[in-house]
C-alpha cells in the first residue's frame, strides 16, 4: 500500500512511487563501505604509477618480472574497487597530477644515485608498507563498512604482505 509520502503527483493522472528512503544506518554503512573502496582504489594507482617510474630502473630479470607480476594483481585488485564504486553510483578516487608529480620526482630522487637491485627492492618494500599502514587506518576508522569491502582490503593487505616477502630476496 502506498502512502502520501511515497507517491509524488506528476501530471493530472499520474503518479510514481518515490525511492525507499535511506536510513542513517544504510547511509553510514554505504559511506563507509565507499571510503574502503576508495583507499583501495587509491593504493593501487600509487602503487602501479611507482611500478611504472621504478620499472624503468631495473636491470634484474626477475625483479622486473615481480613487480609486472605486481602491477598487474594491483590492476585487478582496482578493478574489482571501481566496479563497486561504480555500481554504488560513487564517486571514484581522483588523484591529482601534482601528487603524481611528487611521487614520480622523489623515486627520481632516490634512484639518483643508486639503481641496484637491492635498492628497487627497497623501495618497493617502503611503499608495500605505506600502503598496508594507510590501508589498515582506513580499515580502523570504518569497522562497519559491508563484507566485500573489508575482503577486498584485506585481499590487498595479503598480497602486499606477500609482495613484501617476496622483496626482501633481492635486498
């Protein structure tokens, strides 16, 4: 049955249901759910642009194979981020062009001097570390974000967790 407050008069002889308002509750747990998603989405990007700047500086076969190996699971894990915010008619993460910048000088910076092996693997495992910190504040700040928010993040903590042993064979 429908009532006053859930029809809306259009016209002379029509009438359209109104959408089921939102509650606080729903409200809360979708917002929370969308700012997982987005650190999600966030850590990715950041993380497949420094592939694509480090990537440059590597001489080591099968470092370079990891970390295309990495960039690629960073690509699905993002994927799967924006299929959610897309379908929850969210707004993705935007990142900036500055911050982009930034990034891509200050690995500039510290391959200035020294491109070995050891030290591509190093920073690999610095921004693995950023990554799984900002990922868990995240996490802490939005404990009642859904289910399949929380996998996914906890999937990317898991994999950067595993990307960051995996690492340490080359320091």
């Amino acid at each position: 049955m429908l009532t006053d407050q859930h029809l809306l008069f259009c016209g002379r002889e029509r009438f359209r249901k109104l959408p089921r308002p939102v509650s606080r509750e729903e409200n809360k747990l979708k917002s929370q759910e969308i700012a997982v998603y987005r650190q999600i989405q966030r850590n990715t990007e950041a993380a497949m642009k420094a592939i694509d700047v480090i990537s440059q500086k590597v001489y080591d076969d099968q470092l370079s194979m990891q970390i295309t190996r990495q960039s690629l699971k960073y690509s699905q894990i993002r994927g799967a981020a924006l299929d959610q915010l897309l379908q929850a008619k969210a707004q993705p993460y935007q990142g900036s062009h500055i911050q982009d910048l930034m990034q891509a000088g200050a690995i500039q910076w510290e391959t200035l001097f020294n491109t070995s092996t050891a030290r591509i693997a190093e920073l690999m495992i610095k921004n693995s570390n950023d990554g799984i910190l900002e990922m868990n504040r995240v996490l802490n700040h939005n404990e009642q974000a859904g289910p399949k928010s929380l996998e996914l993040a906890r999937q990317l903590i898991d994999f950067e967790n595993r990307s960051v042993e995996r690492l340490t064979r080359y320091l």
